[in-house]
C-alpha cells in the first residue's frame, strides 16, 4: 500500500490501512470471522479508499444475499462503522437494540416527506457517518436506480462513494469521489448507475462462491 487507506491495485482487505477520518469501530471476535469469509470465498479489493469522516455510499449491483454476508465481512475485516436505512417497524422489540448496533436508522416510509431533508439532518447531528445505499432497492435484474440516494447527498452537502461487486472477478471496488452537485438528478442518477454496472458484475446461478 503506497499510502493509508490507498489501495493501487486488487488487494486483500486486510491491506487496507482506514485514515483517521474514516468511522471505525472496534467488532472484537467479528474482525477475524470477516477475514476469515473473504480469504474462504477468495474475494478481494481494489480502487482508492478514501479518507472521509461523512459519506453517502452507493452500492451496486444487488443482484444475491450474498452481497449481505461479503459486505458485512468487509465491515468487520476493516472495523468500519456504516449507518443503514431500515423500516422503522424493524426497530421495535427484541431487533430494536441489535438494528441500532448495527448502524441502522428508523425510516417509516409510509410518510416519504423531507426524506432527503430528515437524513442530511442526520449527517449533521454526527461527525461523521457513511450511510450505505442499494440503488436499485432489489435483486431484480435490469432495475433502475431510485434517486434518493443522490439527493440525500446533495441535501447533506457530502460527497458520493461508488462501490461494485464484482462476482466474476470477486472484487469489491471503490470508484472515485462524486459530488451530488448536478442540475439534472435523473440524469446524474442514470450515470452514477452506469459506471457501477460497467465496473461490477451481478452474480448468476453458475457462479460458485467457494
């Protein structure tokens, strides 16, 4: 690695050295059992990782739960702190306490007014905080992105991250900073998921995770 948090080529994940601004946490026994996963399935990593305390991540494709189990086995490898969306009714007991520990803030979708506005609140009430997106709020093939990512990006005045799975390569991937400053949403939506598709890679029912 030439730098923190810098990764030049497709690397291991325990290569990677987060910066000091980037939220971390400490999941104790979790930190070994996520290596273990990504050294088991062979997966890897590549693209700059940037050194940012306040993000809005956006991940795709979606295509398998398997993004679950990879994903949060990069978390624990790396001792990243992430902060997710969830339906508010998944907060209440008994998962209340475990959604909070893992990052997740209580939405109730039924009243989608000031989405954006309420989240980029959120942003500010913290330091720091990469909130993880899916685009396309499915598995199913050939979705188009939602743009509430976008907007709540531009609404909390931080930037975009663009990661990709890559099945067939086994490659989880960092594209280069994006700034949510574009007049036409729909249009910058439509781009942000082009270069996440031309990058990754959807799993299919031929592809083996062992």
């Amino acid at each position: 690695m030439s730098s923190p948090g810098a990764a030049a080529s497709v690397v291991p994940a325990e290569s990677i050295r987060p910066g000091d601004s980037v939220p971390r946490r400490d999941y104790g026994l979790l930190r070994a059992l996520g290596l273990w996963i990504l050294r088991r399935l062979h997966w890897r990593v590549e693209g700059e990782f940037p050194d940012q305390p306040r993000l809005v991540v956006a991940i795709a494709p979606h295509s398998s739960g398997w993004d679950f189990v990879i994903g949060a086995a990069f978390l624990y490898a790396l001792g990243l702190r992430v902060a997710f969306i969830g339906k508010h009714t998944l907060f209440r007991w008994p998962l209340g306490g475990f959604m909070r520990w893992l990052g997740g803030i209580p939405v109730n979708r039924a009243q989608p007014e000031n989405f954006a506005e309420t989240m980029a609140a959120e942003f500010g009430r913290r330091g720091q905080m990469w909130l993880v997106i899916t685009p396309e709020g499915t598995r199913r093939e050939g979705a188009q992105f939602k743009s509430g990512f976008y907007r709540i990006a531009r609404a909390a005045a931080v930037p975009i991250l663009p990661v990709y799975f890559n099945y067939r390569r086994r490659v989880i991937g960092f594209l280069p900073l994006l700034e949510a400053d574009a007049a036409d949403i729909t249009a910058a939506v439509a781009d942000v998921r082009e270069l996440l598709h031309r990058h990754g890679a959807r799993r299919c029912s031929g592809v083996r995770n062992q």
